[in-house]
C-alpha cells in the first residue's frame, strides 16, 4: 500500500485522469494498458539490476 500526501494524490488524479482521457474515458482499458507498462518496465529493472550484479 502507498500512502501519498495531498499534494501528491491531486497531482496523481490529475495524472490517472489525462491517462483515462486517452483512453476515451474507458477506466479498465487504460488500467490493462498500464498494467502492460508496468510489466515492461519492470523486465527492464530486472535485466539492468542482472547486468550490476554480474559485474560485482
């Protein structure tokens, strides 16, 4: 669980609302689509901390 300041959750809601807004207002497939990114992104964390532990 995250716990975010009010500041920082009005500048996420700004954030997940341009994102939606993208998606034409369809909640669930901009979730899919950042969900999709995430993984992405993660596989690419995962090989980048790989190659650093290689080469200790």
């Amino acid at each position: 669980m995250v716990t975010l300041d009010s500041r920082q959750e009005a500048a996420l809601q700004v954030v997940a609302e341009k994102f939606i807004a993208q998606h034409k207002g369809d909640a669930v497939k901009a979730l899919k689509e950042m969900i999709v990114l995430n993984g992405h992104l993660q596989e690419r964390l995962d090989a980048v901390e790989g190659r650093r532990r290689a080469t200790r």
